[in-house]
C-alpha cells in the first residue's frame, strides 16, 4: 500500500485533499505513533520498535515506507530515522489534540462535572 498524499484519491475520499489525504495517513495504525516516538531524537529501527511497544516489524517497515513517501520522515546515513521538517510540523500540530486528550483524561478521572449532565447543545 502507498502512502496517501495530496492531490491524489484516498481510500476515504476521491477529491486529493490534502486533509483527506493527511487524514488517510494519520489513520493508518501506528503512524502517528511513528510521528511521536520521532519527535525527540533519530531513532534506529529496533529502538522505534520498542518504542512502539514491539510492534511488528512489517508493519513498522510499512509504516516507516509510507511515512518516508510523505516525506515526513527520513533516513539519516548511520540508518536511524528521523522527522522531517514536514514531520516536526505536523507533530507541532497535534500538539493540541494532546492538551485536549490530558484534559479529557483529566476530566474522566476527576468524575462527573457540571458539563457532563448539561447534554448536547
């Protein structure tokens, strides 16, 4: 399976939109786990691999030949693999979505709150 990129039809939608196309990626199990092991430092393949929590190593294999087509990562000459500015960008933007998940955990654990009963608006 090749990589989902902009401007080309995605299994979720047949315009290219480089959101759909993005979405497609980052919907792929463990690609976005990738993007987050990589965010600190090059990692050699067994190293991300534990990172991952052992995943396979075909699947990791995929993931990391998907993720090096999109041109979010790339793999330096000693063979660690590191992201790319287009990696570091996107993990800068899901920055967000992990101080909202820390809320929401947050928020489970602490019990019921007041936003909790109101319902939908």
């Amino acid at each position: 399976m090749t990589a989902p990129l902009p401007g080309s039809p995605t299994r979720a939608s047949t315009t290219g939109r480089p959101l759909m196309a993005a979405l497609d990626l980052f919907g792929r199990r463990w690609s976005l786990r990738v993007v987050w092991e990589l965010r600190a430092e090059p990692l050699g393949f067994r190293a991300l691999q534990e990172r991952c929590d052992a995943m396979s190593s075909s699947v990791l294999r995929q993931r990391l030949t998907e993720l090096l087509e999109a041109r979010l990562v790339r793999q330096l000459p000693d063979s660690t693999y590191a992201l790319t500015d287009l990696g570091r960008a996107a993990h800068q933007a899901l920055r967000p979505l992990d101080v909202w998940a820390e809320r929401w955990a947050t928020e489970l654990t602490a019990g019921s709150g007041a936003d909790s009963a109101e319902g939908p608006r």
